[in-house]
C-alpha cells in the first residue's frame, strides 16, 4: 500500500511555483546550525527577510485567513509549502518564533476583531518574532503556579516578574505571555495572555549561561 500523498495537477503546478520562489529568494550561503543559538546574527537576519518575504505572499501562515496577513490556503498547498522549505534546510517560519506560533493562532481563536486586526498582521506577514515567556524560576509546566503579575491601572497593565528559558539567542519583538491578573482570585482562572513590545521601559533580558554534561 502506498501511503505517500498523492497530488493534483494544479497542486504540482504550485509546487514548481514555490520551487523557484525558493530558488530567487532562499541566499545560497544560509547556513543551518543544528542549535539556533550558534546561528550569527546575519544568518538570524536572512531568515527575517525570507520570512517578510513569503509573508509578502501569504505563504507565511498559509491557511490564515488573507485580512489577518494570511494565504487563504488549503492545508494540501500549506503542506506543500512545507516541503519546499525543508529540501532548503528551513522550517516554517525560518526563524525562531515560539511566541507567535502560539499566540497568533491563539488570538485568532479567542481575540475579538479589534485584537485581531492589531495583532494577527504582523505575525502572519513577518513584520514581528515573539518570543514565548511561560517558565518561571519556579514555575515549570504548571502555568497556574506562576508568580508574574500583570495589574490593571486605568487603561494599562502594570507587569511585574521574571520568566527564563525563553529559547532565542536573539531579541524579539514582543513578548507572549501569562501572568496573573488576580493575585486573590481562585487559581486556574485568575491568568491573562499578554502581547507586551520588547521595547516598552523596564524590561531586562539577561543571558542564561547554561552548562550542559
């Protein structure tokens, strides 16, 4: 039995789209460490640029919806894309992008409109990276045990905490986070999500020097 995907004429013919796409658009030096932290700055920036450029098309978040910068795309052509990407030794996005992996389509799902039409854009063209702020120095897995504070004062959140192990050796530009809303609320239900910019005053990033056996 054969259980490779078969495709249509039409999707071959996207295929060999996507194929010189790649091939005017992916540089010939990009190299692909197996850690990303070994990755040099230039490298880090190229992938930037492949990402704002497949974002040009949609191909980016390929089954987003194209009002929030997505394809429009079926999951067959996504796939596709996919493929294409890994015969040059890059995934999807090309750079490190934890933070809107999960909150690009978490904000989809849950945001109102408004989020949406703010939010969902500069994920999905590659205008922004996030990083994902979740651990705690002693807050692991169990994302109800986080200490980090985010309490309302008039229109704004006033954030307070610490998160490590966030998993880019380079700065993003915002931070996805959890934190908690209600310090005296019952646990489980007193968390907000929160897209903080990277830029905004107070926030210190300090490298983690990690040593490994």
């Amino acid at each position: 039995m054969d259980f490779e995907p078969q495709y249509t004429p039409e999707q071959e013919a996207f295929r060999k789209e996507v194929a010189a796409w790649m091939e005017a658009n992916v540089p010939e030096d990009l190299e692909t460490p197996a850690d990303a932290a070994d990755l040099p700055r230039e490298q880090w920036e190229k992938r930037r640029e492949i990402g704002r450029n497949l974002g040009s098309r949609g191909w980016l978040w390929p089954t987003m919806p194209t009002q929030y910068g997505g394809g429009g795309l079926d999951v067959d052509h996504a796939v596709i894309i996919e493929e294409e990407m890994d015969k040059v030794g890059l995934s999807m996005p090309p750079y490190y992008d934890s933070g809107g992996k999960m909150g690009g389509p978490t904000i989809f799902v849950w945001g109102n409109e408004e989020q949406k039409q703010r939010l969902l854009p500069p994920i999905f063209t590659g205008q922004v990276a996030s990083w994902q702020l979740l651990t705690e120095p002693d807050s692991g897995s169990d994302l109800a045990s986080v200490k980090t504070t985010a309490i309302r004062d008039g229109d704004d959140y006033v954030v307070n905490g610490q998160k490590i192990f966030v998993g880019s050796a380079f700065l993003p530009d915002q931070h996805w986070t959890v934190a908690v809303t209600d310090p005296e609320g019952e646990r489980h239900h007193n968390l907000g999500w929160f897209m903080i910019p990277a830029n905004l005053p107070g926030i210190t990033v300090q490298r983690m020097d990690l040593l490994i056996a």
